[in-house]
C-alpha cells in the first residue's frame, strides 16, 4: 500500500456521511490542521473534484489516513 502525502493526518470516514462534498470539506479541515499549505489544499480539492465518487475516495486516501 501507498503512504499517504499526509500520513501524519487522519480523517474518520467509516461511519459517516458518504456524500462527495462532506469527504472533501472534512478532508481539506484535516490538512489544515495538520499544516498542509494552502497550495496543496488547493491541489487536493481540484483533484478530488476532477472525477467521480470513487476517485474521491481515491484522492482522499492518496492524500490522507483514512479509517
């Protein structure tokens, strides 16, 4: 398996709401609090728009630790 971009960064999805939108938004407050630039926010949000839910989940789990 792949490291994350962020490893040291956690974002809880089991659970959860599955909507696109909330993965994103919670995603982006978790690489802001664990001090990823404002570029890089900027890049994971494009990518994680780019496509569908699967590649949302996907660039999210590229980006981030998920569980």
């Amino acid at each position: 398996m792949n490291t994350p971009r962020y490893p040291k960064v956690e974002v809880q999805l089991s659970g959860e709401d599955g909507n696109a939108f909330f993965i994103i938004g919670r995603t982006t407050k978790a690489l802001r609090q664990g001090g990823a630039t404002a570029e890089d926010i900027a890049e994971y949000q494009e990518d994680a728009m780019s496509g569908d839910y699967d590649h949302v989940l996907q660039t999210t789990m590229s980006w981030v630790n998920v569980s």
